[in-house]
C-alpha cells in the first residue's frame, strides 16, 4: 500500500488563530559566496528564541564560522531586536529589515527556511510544531544543495515529531531529526547541554552531519536511535525531573524547618545519595546553587508550565505503551497548583509554594 503524504498536519484552531502565519516575504540576500579559505559560505536558521532558544542562538552564532549567515525568527519581535542589539549591532525600528555581522531577522518560518541550510527549531509545545512547520513546507521549497537539514529540539510528544518527520521526508523537502535537550537554561547559557537525538543511521551520514552542530550548543550528544527516539529519551528524563524537583523542595523544607542550616543540609545531600540535578544544580534554598534561579526570586530557568506540560506528555506517551507512573497524576496537580499561583516562576518554586524559608 502507498504511504500517504501530507504536509496538513491539522493544528487546532486555537493554534491557527494564536500563531498563524501568512506566507511573508523578507527582504533576505542569499549569499553564495567562497570565503578565502574556499569554503562555501554557509546561511543558518534558527527559531525560537524563548528561554532555551536564546542562549543556544547565541552560542551558535559565536561558534559558527565568521561570514556564515545566521537568520533568526520568533513571533515575538522584541526577542529578536534584542538579540540583534546584545551581539552589538545598531536596530532598526521594528518594522525593518536588520543586517550585518552574520544576522539577519525573517518575518516568517518560510521566509527562514528558504534561505537556510540547517533549519533549528526550539518551540513550546506540539502544536507550535506542526504549524511552523505547515508554513515551512507548503508550498514545496526550493531544493538547495546542500540537503536541508532540519532539527528540531523541541520537547514534544513523539507522535507528532513523527507526523512532523513524515512530513519532511516524503515531500523529499529535506532531512528532519529530533534533538531535544537537558540542562536548562543555565546549561544553555554555557553551552552546556545534553543533547539526545532521533535520527536514521540507515541514511548516509545523518548522523556524523548532525552532531558536530549540536557540539556548537552542547558538551554532549548521546543518538537514542531512530527518529523519534530523542524525545523518548528526553521525556523519561524530564518525568524524573519532574519527581525530584519535588523531592528535593520537600526534603530541603523538611531540613530547615527542623532548624537544620541550609547550606550544611545542601552539602550532605549533594555529597550523599539523595544528590541529583535540583539539588545540586538547580536548588530552591537560595545560597545553594550559585546561578540558580532561586537567587533570582525563581526568575528565568525553566517554566512552571513547561514542566506540567512534559508530565502531561509522559502521562499519554507512558499509555500508549502501557507502562505505569504511579507519581505522575499527583505531580500534575502539584504543578498545576503551584503554576497557579506563580505562572511563569522556574519549577524550582515549588519549595516556595510548600512554605520553605527563603
């Protein structure tokens, strides 16, 4: 039977209305040129300059040869005249084209995309997905040489990174990996990461072509497998994640409400066999965790309602296989408390939320 191919990966209306996009054009020059070393020039895009985006853009651009192109895309302009003024170049209004040292902005994902070599995708959730990339692929892009290389380090369900894949590939429109990542924001600032990533090794050197890229935002790639497999990787991460946060706020309230010194407590466990990555890394006591978002009033890292979104995901993806997370409807509703009252905080704020002491 013929496999169907279908670029309509029916988003929901709320997503059409909230983060459609119209065809667009830019005013984007595509260069070709060699530089003296006879190297073709390369043109890089990346989209999604939230709280992961951003630094891993700007590590890309610091790390990617001098006279390569970086186009960069968010719906949120202010994101990305910011990125332009922090690598120091004069902005424009908002409404204007902004060029030189190796950036340039594009109205639209397509606009992006056919200018682009290696496509990179950090966006919130499935349905930000799909719909970039609906406006990615159709109609048809021009084909380009190299192969477009899409990766995208999203965190969403594997399903839909599949139909996403699918998508790609059957349209022969390029290569599409998954490649979502561990470490959070301060590991993306320092370029950090832990990258696990879905891709065929049944197709040439996928694979070898990938990883060096990542190397340019990371300190780690670790390939799961075939396509899809990265985010299978990342979700059962980031359920643990999710579990011992909590722990770590619960045991950390614990401590100092018995009178113990935080600090004393933050090492014992940190030295001990409750040590984990909340703990150590991303501990909610300030004084613990230097560049914690716990010294920044729970300010930046990763989103409370990013973390219950995952946890959603590891509920329906653990049910389609039928494997039991006896924690998991509980932690939903814990996040889902705390998000309430503090939306937008780092999910470190839970210990704030159960009362600990600052």
């Amino acid at each position: 039977m013929r496999a169907v191919c279908s670029v309509r990966f029916s988003p929901s209306r709320l997503c059409m209305l909230g983060n459609g996009y119209a065809a667009g054009t830019v005013s984007l020059v595509t260069r070709r040129a060699f530089a003296s070393s006879g190297r073709n020039l390369a043109t890089w895009g990346f989209i999604g300059l939230g709280r992961m985006g951003y630094p891993m853009a700007k590590n890309l651009r610091a790390r990617i040869p001098e006279g390569d192109t970086l186009v960069i895309h968010d719906r949120n302009t202010e994101a990305t005249s910011k990125f332009i003024q922090e690598v120091g170049i004069a902005a424009a209004s908002i409404g204007a084209d902004r060029k030189g040292q190796g950036i340039e902005v594009a109205n639209t994902p397509r606009a992006l995309a056919e200018k682009s070599e290696t496509i990179i995708t950090v966006l919130p959730g499935p349905s930000h997905v799909k719909n970039v990339f609906h406006n990615i692929l159709e109609p048809a892009l021009p084909p380009i040489t190299p192969e477009r290389l899409f990766i995208d380090c999203s965190t969403i369900d594997p399903t839909s990174s599949r139909e996403v894949a699918n998508a790609v590939h059957c349209t022969a429109q390029g290569r599409f990996v998954d490649a979502p990542m561990s470490g959070g924001v301060v590991g993306a600032r320092a370029a950090a990461l832990t990258f696990m990533l879905g891709a065929s090794s049944r197709s040439g050197d996928l694979v070898e072509r990938v990883i060096p890229i990542l190397e340019l935002m990371g300190s780690k790639v670790l390939h799961l497998g075939e396509q899809g497999m990265g985010l299978s990787g990342k979700i059962a991460n980031n359920y643990l994640l999710a579990i011992n946060n909590i722990g770590t706020a619960e045991a950390m309230n614990l401590g100092l409400q018995w009178g113990l010194d935080p600090a004393k407590l933050g090492q014992l466990i940190n030295s001990s066999s409750g040590r984990c990555w909340s703990s150590e890394i991303n501990n909610p006591v300030p004084g613990i965790s230097p560049r914690a978002p716990a010294e920044n009033n729970f300010d930046g890292g990763f989103d409370i309602g990013l973390m219950r979104k995952d946890l959603e995901i590891a509920i329906e993806a653990a049910g389609k296989v039928g494997a039991q997370l006896k924690l998991a409807d509980r932690a939903v509703e814990v996040y889902g408390e705390v998000e309430d009252q503090y939306e937008g905080k780092d999910l470190s704020v839970v210990y704030k939320w159960l009362g600990g002491k600052a």
